[in-house]
C-alpha cells in the first residue's frame, strides 16, 4: 500500500518522474506486510534535494517522527555539513518535544538525504543518520555497479554493545531520542549516467548486492517511473516484513556523454531509417509511375 499523504513536494501534483529536467526520478514507498501504518517519510525536491526517512517506535508515532525530519531537513538549501547537523539537532528536541506532547513513548527516525550543492559539477551532500542508504550506482556496459555505498551508525559498526535483545545491525544513532554520534557526511559527484539510490532497511535487506546491481542492470535507461514501485514489490516479494521505501536519481546522459559504441550504434540506427525511407519514397514513386502508365496504355487501347 503506498502512502502518497507523505510525499513532501513543492509540486503535489508534479509526477513521480521529471523528464524535462537534467534530474530524474523514481520513487515508491510501500507498508510493511504486518504493519499497522507506513512510518516511512520521504522528499522529492527536484532538482536539489532527496531524502528517506524511517520511523522507528512502532506504536510510539514513528511516522511522526519521520515526517517531522522530513520537513525540518527538507528547508535547507544548499548546505554545509556544519548546517545539515545543527538542522538535526534541531529536529531531535522537535521530534522528542512533540511526541511528549502527544502523551506517547520515545519515538525516533533514521535517515538519508542528498542536497545538490553545485550543478555544474553535479555535486551533492550526502548525510546519513542510523540504517537507512545511500548509495552511487554507475553502469559498465550492459551491467551496473555499486562504486558506493554509506555505512550503517549499527551498535556493531560503531563497535558498541548493543542492549539486551537488540540485534547488534541495529542502529545506534536515531533522530529524536537525543543523537548519540554526529551525523555520517559524504561529498559525492554524480558522474553523467549515474544512479543515486536512497533506501530504508525495508528495501536493502531483501537484496544482496549482486542482486541489487542485478535489478538496475534490468531496468531502462533512461530511468522508468515505475522502476521504485516495481523494485518496492521485488523487495516485498523477497521477504522484506517492515515498510519498504527506495527513490532513485539519476543524472541523464547528454549526446556529448555518450559512448562511442552507442554513438555509433545511433549513426547507424540512423542510416538504416533514412535508407528505409528512401527505399518507401521510391517504391511509393514507382508504383505512381506504373499506375500512370497503365492508363494511359488503357487510354491508348480505348482508341
């Protein structure tokens, strides 16, 4: 089941793929098979800002949590690291403050958000909080690779022990329930053809990686609108129990970035089209001409 009421867009009316611009992307969020409500938020600014976000509570208003984040990082623009943590520092006494408010238990959200910060040179800032993804996919010739990919802040990552009964790939640092670490900051240039993917742990777990590279070596260049919500099912379908959500963006590819196989693919995709339309013409032209002749041989035969 989608959950369309947390798109955060300028745009609401704007489709899920923006085809006009440089930009492009997809994006799909659906609720978890045994969950009660989506707790997942995500952001579509197009062309400067992406964000997932995942509540983490359960009855403790998650979903608040995450829309709250949403909101608060989606007013940036452009920033520095040092403004992307403060923002967060923020949200977390915002998020703490209106879940007390509402009379209910601690309730958090992780996240992972990209901001353009220089469109010549297609650079982002990339920030993750906890377990949710962001990762760079770049295409090698008819396949696709992961070239990065964020680390999780997991009480095994950041080599802490984790409390009783908590699985250790948990995270460690949550949005709302007072940041234990700073926030993780990654500067990424975007190369022509590239996919930014930004995911909860809803959707990465039910792939390995050769699997993932496997799917985006499946889908269409350049980028599908259907492609998240098709992913999101794939996720679903895998065995993924929590709310699954997955935007995808991509740099599209100029003529000049083309590769010269596919440049010269073109050319004789090209050729083959003119000469079809030639041969038509001429066949058309040759057909006029026998129709002509006819009559006026059934002319000349009339006399």
């Amino acid at each position: 089941m989608s959950t369309p009421h947390r798109i955060t867009n300028p745009l609401p009316d704007a489709p899920l793929l923006h085809s006009a611009s440089p930009w492009r992307f997809s994006v799909a969020s659906l609720r978890g098979v045994h969950s009660r409500v989506n707790q997942d938020s995500y952001a579509c600014r197009s062309p400067d800002f992406f964000m997932v976000a995942d509540g983490v509570g359960g009855g403790a208003l998650g979903e608040v949590a995450s829309a709250m984040l949403v909101s608060q990082l989606g007013q940036l623009q452009a920033p520095d690291a040092d403004r992307v943590q403060q923002a967060l520092k923020e949200a977390d006494q915002a998020i703490a403050l209106r879940l007390q408010q509402e009379g209910q238990g601690p309730g958090a959200a992780v996240c992972a958000a990209v901001w353009l910060i220089d469109a010549q040179t297609s650079s982002w800032l990339a920030m993750m909080v906890g377990d949710c993804k962001v990762m760079v996919a770049a295409r090698q010739g008819d396949t696709w690779q992961l070239r990065w990919a964020s680390p999780n802040q997991s009480y095994a990552q950041c080599g802490l022990p984790p409390p009783e009964g908590i699985d250790p790939a948990s995270p460690a640092n949550m949005v709302g329930c007072g940041m234990a670490f700073p926030a993780l900051m990654e500067p990424i240039t975007l190369q022509p053809g590239e996919r930014l993917l930004l995911c909860s742990d809803g959707f990465y777990n039910a792939f390995s990686d050769d699997a993932l590279c496997a799917l985006l070596s499946e889908a269409t260049v350049p980028l599908a609108p259907q492609m998240a919500q098709h992913w999101a099912e794939q996720a679903q379908q895998q065995g993924a129990h929590d709310d699954v959500t997955v935007l995808v963006v991509e740099r599209a590819l100029r003529s000049a970035d083309i590769p010269p196989e596919h440049s010269l693919w073109a050319r004789r995709s090209t050729r083959v089209g003119l000469f079809a339309i030639a041969l038509l013409v001429v066949t058309l032209l040759a057909v006029g001409a026998l129709a002509g002749l006819a009559s006026a041989l059934a002319l000349w035969a009339g006399r």
